[in-house]
C-alpha cells in the first residue's frame, strides 16, 4: 500500500501542465495555487491558471481608489 502511494506521488511531481491564460508549460507542483486541499494530491485539486497570471489577473480586477476622490459623509 505504501508503495502504490509513492508510485503516485512520484507520477504528479513530474506532472506538468499548461496555463490556460499564458499558454505556457510549467511544473504543476511550483507554478500552480491548490484548488481543493481536501482531496489530496491530485491534479485535478491544482487550478488551470499559474501563479503568475493569477497574480496579475486579481491585481487588475482590484478595485482602483485613487487620491483625488476621497470618501465624504452623503448629503442628507
């Protein structure tokens, strides 16, 4: 039983996948956010987008608050 483990471990540290938004091939492992922590190590618990696309994605999706408009109380 153990080894079946390891035989496991071994075929999805040498696992490679490709971002779906940069379209390059990268370690799944390294290069990746889990998804689901809950079911194990997997490739299927690993996102389809790399660490570094999602950075950027979030970061440009992010609420932009300038300087020039501050917050004041509502007119009533």
């Amino acid at each position: 039983m153990e080894l079946d483990k390891q035989i496991k471990l071994s075929h999805l540290l040498l696992a490679d996948r490709k971002c779906r938004t940069c379209g390059q091939i990268k370690n799944l492992i390294d290069e990746f956010y889990r998804t689901r922590k809950d079911r194990g190590p997997v490739s299927s618990s690993y996102s389809y987008e790399c660490k570094e696309c999602t950075v950027k994605r979030v970061t440009k999706k992010r609420k932009n608050y300038s300087l020039s408009t501050e917050w004041q109380y509502p007119d009533w």
